[in-house]
C-alpha cells in the first residue's frame, strides 16, 4: 500500500496557509497531568525520601515491598563499569568513539564561547567585565523503557562535564524493573557520578528540593513523559530546566542531485522516531521530488518500523515544490526546524541564507543520522519553530556568568553623578545618596 | 525609632537555619490570577486587536470608548524624539551617558562572547562548527506607573540592539492615560523600533502570537506585575522569555575599613525598592557591625522612601557576624544573590572565592547604585538564588546558535559505521539505513 504523502506547490493559492496547517502543532496541556505532578513534587518536597520510594514502587510496579532507603536505588560505578566491560566489543568500540568525538566538539565549544570571561580597564582605572563558572551540580534524567537512548546520555553529560560540573546526577526510571544495560554503560563511558533508577514527577522533585539522599541539583536537563516535562516547568525558577522538547523535525532541500533512495530514507529516520514527528522536503525540481516519492514507496516495506514511518509521513509529512533554492531558504527560515539538511551541490551558499535552524547538515553525505550519534554536535535542539530564539545544548548551558564591576576612586566621581541624577529622577533617593557619599 | 534589624553569628548554634529561614521566599502562585492570564491569552489569540484594545480600556481606565484601532496606541518616533528633547539638560545628558557605557560594555560582551561563531576542518575533510545569529524580532515589556525605570528600558533594549536584533518593539501601558515622558526619551535613546501603549496580559499575548497591528516577536523580556509574569510562563515555548524576577537582593561582605555611613546607605538603596528586597551584611567585626547599625539609624528619617526600607530591613534584612572573610565567601556562595558588594581592601582575593552571584561590586567605591544606572554591565540580574544556573541578562540572550555538519565522503565512511552500530542497538533502523546507504 502505498503513502498518501502530501504534496504542496509553494505557486499554488494558499500555500502558506497549508503549509501553516502542516507545521501547526500544540502540545495537548492535559490539566489532570499538570495536577498529579504538582501533587507528587509537593509531597517529595513535604517527606522526600519515603515519598520518592512509594511512587517509585507504585508506578515503575517493581516487585515487594518499597526499599527501606533510597541508598537501595542508587547504582554504584563499579556497576556502571561492568555494563559496560557486558557490551559487545562492536558496540562498545562505537560507543565510545561517540563519546571521544562529542567531547572533542564541546572542548572546542568551550574555548569559543567565551568561558574564560572578560575584564578591561577604562582611563580613570575602573575596571569591568564578566566572570564565566560553571554550575556546581546537575540533574540528567533519562527516560526507561523504548524511548531509553544511550545517545542521549551522552549528549547530556558530556556538555555538563566539559563545562566543569563537579557532580552530574543521573536518574533512570527502570520500569517492571528492567535495566537498560547500554543506557548505564553510556553513562560509564559520559563520566556520570552518580545514578538513581527513579523516574517520573518524583525523580524531578528529588533533584529539585534535594532529599535525605539525593542532593539538590541547579539544573535539571533531558527528556520525559508528559509528568516529568510537567513537573519540571513547574519547578522552573529553583532550578534550571532545559526546553521542552516537542516531536522531532527533519526538513530537507534538495537541488535535485542526490539519490532520491538516500533522501527517501533521511525522511524515514525522522520519522520512526514517532508518529507525531515531522519529515518535509522542499525541492525546486517536480520530476525529482516525484522520484525521492517512489523510493519512499520501494524501500518502506523493509523497515521495522514502517507502521510509525508510514503514519508521520501521512499525516505531518510534506514534499514541497519550490520556485527556486532561494526561495526554499525563506520557507526554511519560517519553519526553523530541528535538523535542516541542504542537500546539494555547493550548499554552503544556501546555509549562508539560513538564519532558523537548530542543526544544519551540509551536503549530501552529511545525513541527519551521523548528528544524532556522533558527528559531534549536540543532538539535543530546539523544536516546534524554537530555533528562532533558542540553541543546541551545550557547554553554555551549564555555565553562568557574573558581571565584575571595580570603580576607581576617580570613576565614582562622573559615575556617581550621572547615577544619581537618574536615580533621583526614578524617586529612588537611597540610590542617588548612596552615590553621592561617594563624592568627594 | 530605631529598627529592629535581626542579627546574626555565624558561630551561633543553629545559625545555618536561622539564615535559611531568613532567606526563605516563595512567590505566591495565585491561581486566579494565573486563570486569568490564561483567558486573556486565550482571547487575544482568537480576537487580536479587537480584545487588546477591549482590555486596555478596561483595566488601564483610558477615557472613553476604545479606539477604532490599535494603530491609535502606537507611539511614533517623532513623540519619542520630543520626549526626549522635552528633558532637561541634565538629565537628557545623564541618560546619554548610561546609554553609553551600558552600549559599549555590550559591545565589548558581544565580541567576547563567541558571537562569531566557529567552523573547524577535520583531518578527513570534515567541518564542524556554530554559526550565531539575532534574533528577528524582541518584545520588551516596561511597566507603567510607579514603577516605570527609564534604566530599565536601557538595559533591556540595549544588549537586543547590539546583538543585531532587527525590530524591537516596546509595550508600557499608560495607567489612567498618563505616559512617563523618562521612560520614552529612554526608548528613544535606545533606538526602540516600535512603542505600543499596551500593558498586562494582553500585551504579552499580543507580542506571543501577533495581532493585525503587532507583529509576533521571537522573545518577551522585562518585567511585569502578577499577571504579566503569569502570562509569560504560559507563552513560554511559543516566544522565549526571560527569567521570572523575584524581589532586588543586596548582600555586602565588609572586613570593616569602609565608612559605615556608606555601607548603610547601600543596604538602604536595596531595601527602597519595595518591602519584600532584601539586604544583609556579612562582616567579621562586631564593632563594626554595630557602627553600621548606629548609622542605619542615624540616616534613615531623612529617606524619603523610609517606611518602605524600614519594612525591608526589619522583615527581611540582616546584619551577619562570621568568623572571618572566608567564611563570608562561603557564605555569600551559598546564598548566590543577586548583587554582592565586597567593600574591602584588596577585594579581589575574595572575589576569586565567589562562585554563584548576579554582579559582584568589588572595592569601596563601587556602590550597587553605580551598577544599576551606568557603569555599564546589565542591571536585569538573578533573583532567589537563580544565580547558581543562570546569568544577567546579555546579547547571548539575543542570539541563538545552530549547528554545522559538513560531513565529507571519507567522513561518511568512518561515521556511518559508528553510526549504524549505535543506531542498530537502540532500534532505530531507518536511522541505521539512512547512514549505511552512503557507505561506499
């Protein structure tokens, strides 16, 4: 059977409205979620540790009765370690390959996003600038059960540790009581210090407020179900959180010159990950787009995951007829996807266009997949048109900065004038005075 | 009367409690006012203009029926350059020279901070890198009546400007029709594009979503009363937003040799700004501390804003005897406050000690109020111990960055192998595939 992938022509009438009605997607707010996650952080907060236990018994359904302590959760390194010496030789080769590149690409990062801060002198000796530490502790929660990615362990830790945090925390929730074996070797691999098989509201509340055994975290990052993202808006402000990530997103400009079969299956790996995610091609070319539309036919049956593949295609795909290249960067421009391939010839000249875009995969051998595990760059980035205002994770993420100002002697006398003039002109009298004591 | 300000010593039993306990603040989450916001949002999104203007009438009390239009509350650039020449010359220069320095610290920031972004060839041909990028277009709330800061508009519209921000569009309600002709010269020093004389909810959500008359912007900054910090937590994911400010913070650590006058008048230039601020002096000399408790004191009758500071300082102030300056550093991390005065000799020996506060203000001469008008790094800072993950506010926070993948053939090669391993083990086939396909 084949897919009933939409197509749109960027010269019909009412293009971007249909394009807009494709790309439309609001997260459902279901109020019952937002309450039993307010619910369970309140009662974290209220009797930490036993509450952590009970929920975590209850909802994971582990066998007997809750622990008597937290500690009986906590998985040592020597563990972390032994599942990792269990891998394959193949896979563990791979993974850490994975490791070494995404570290080498935060430690470059690092060094260019100003983290050793700044400081300058002006003539009368006042000095100002910016001191650059990174957070002292975080949180990485990783989900259980199928959508648990070793991958993504890294891509969390690793930033935290180039950054300097001196103690990233993991959670995992281990649903029915099922580790996930290459989840604990990643994060022996990422440097992890510590690991808690806890999950959902309650693990965010855990790291949150901090328990009897789980120490309080600044900033709780990665993935969750609807209770966790829940919880973890919630709990905005007493700690840091990432974004709220929605369905993932792939969109490809193609000039026409690529196999189609190579384009076919770029849209397919975004689109197994799951039925609300986003798979669009805009090409200038109808023969060629007609061709990428018979691979998808021919090489659909094959994958495992066709059913997943089939429904995101049918109902948040697209392959878009453009006018030209340009004026599929504007269209990309307004979409602000996830990951962008440009898939053409020289396609540096095109990227030079693109402002919105979480990752950019330049080329046509730079397919999105090599990304998600071990280009190097964070495969954790803003979806939902959120590239227009927010960046991969990274270094920065887990750094904050602390504005140093020295004023001379001398710099309190011109500053502490103009300052007191806006201060009495704001009603703000202590200021202006606390200027004026300054003066000579 | 003198005030009953509380009075710590670090070598007190339970002395950690006691100042946890004085630290401790909650904002109130009001549920009305958080339904509310959302029924605004809500109408402002299906109606536009026709509800903006429908609530400004109402909740600004603006005479008469509501305009046709919302064109009709737009403040054009001529009004904002008579304002500003309205002034007078003193205060028309002071504000130039704040605008100055905040411009050119801004400057220095931007370049320091990896604006530039990076691009780096590996041995195969492969380039990694990050391209940054403004954002298009920037909302800046300014609240109206009392607490309208001119400074604020400066500091806010500012580092969007010199991030590259192409439209900044302003919004202050005029409560009862009366403009604050300050905080306009302040827009139009700034180079504010565009001023709306919209305030509360309404704005927010005519900023998050567009209207007819207002263009959807890419991020809401500045503050706002109950209703607009409610509204922006719930726009938050459509627009960015910045942090949720809690009340000013003040916290002085003095060995002692400063003019206790002085480090009153400091605690005082906190304490005014409304009864929940907070202010605490941590010294190792008792005498010391009592001078400048006879100063407190002494100065306080001629504050015009006395009743204000006298609340803050009984409610929520203290005066901290520790042990030595070591252990004030110790202290003031764990505290992580939003401005932190080191009034001492060779202050930056402690300085290094400090690793969580919004701005530190190092030597005698450097008053929070020089800080807070002109000495040039941003007054928007974290509040409520949030400076242990988070930042001023800064040209970072109007820029974003993507990703640079340039996978060469070679690459391909090595990467798609690793790729396809990982991808195989956590079931991701199509993932695996779309990596495989370019092998050779």
């Amino acid at each position: 059977m084949s897919i009933a992938i939409r197509k749109l022509d960027s010269a019909d009438a009412g293009f971007r409205d249909k394009l807009s009605a494709v790309l439309a997607f609001e997260a459902s707010e279901d109020e019952a979620i937002d309450r039993a996650a307010a619910t369970i952080l309140a009662d974290v907060k209220a009797r930490g540790d036993a509450a952590v236990l009970e929920y975590t018994w209850r909802f994971d359904r582990l066998p007997g009765q809750p622990a008597a302590s937290l500690a009986a959760l906590e998985i040592g390194q020597e563990a972390l370690q032994a599942a990792l010496a269990s891998l394959p030789e193949a896979r563990r080769a791979a993974l850490q390959t994975a490791a070494d590149r995404v570290h080498a690409y935060h430690e470059r990062q690092k060094k260019e996003c100003g983290s050793d801060g700044f400081l300058y002198t002006e003539a009368d000796g006042t000095e100002l600038g910016q001191k650059v530490t990174p957070l002292d502790r975080v949180g990485i929660y990783v989900p259980g059960g199928k959508a648990a990615y070793p991958s993504s362990v890294l891509m969390n830790a690793i930033p935290a540790k180039v950054a300097g945090v001196q103690e990233v925390i993991m959670v995992v929730p281990t649903p029915d009581g099922v580790h996930n074996e290459l989840v604990l070797a990643a994060a022996a691999i990422a440097g992890v210090d510590r690991v808690f098989t806890i999950g959902g509201a309650q693990a965010v509340g855990a790291l949150a407020y901090g328990t009897a055994t789980i120490p309080q975290v600044d900033k709780i990052v990665g993935p969750g179900n609807a209770y966790v993202a829940a919880a973890k808006r919630r709990v905005f402000g007493i700690v840091g959180i990432d974004m709220i990530a929605g369905p993932s997103e792939i969109l490809v400009i193609c000039d026409g010159t690529t196999d189609p079969d190579w384009i076919a299956m770029d849209l397919f790996s975004q689109a197994e990950h799951d039925e609300l995610a986003q798979s669009i091609l805009l090409c200038p070319d109808a023969a060629y787009i007609a061709k990428v539309e018979a691979s998808i036919n021919k090489l659909l049956d094959a994958m495992p995951r066709k059913e997943v593949i089939r429904t995101s295609l049918t109902d948040r795909g697209a392959l878009v007829k453009v006018r030209d290249m340009d004026e599929a960067c504007e269209i990309a421009n307004a979409i602000a996807a996830e990951h962008l391939e440009i898939s053409a010839e020289e396609p540096q000249q095109w990227a030079d266009k693109i402002r919105h875009a979480g990752a950019m995969f330049l080329g046509r051998y730079s397919s999105e997949s090599l990304g998600d595990y071990c280009a190097g760059p964070n495969h954790v980035l803003p979806t939902s048109r959120t590239a227009r205002f927010s960046s991969p994770l990274g270094v920065y993420d887990f750094q904050k900065r602390s504005s140093v100002i020295r004023v001379s002697e001398a710099g309190a006398q011109t500053l502490g004038r103009v300052a007191a003039e806006l201060a009495y002109g704001e009603g703000l009298q202590a200021h202006a005075r606390s200027a004026e004591l300054r003066l000579k």
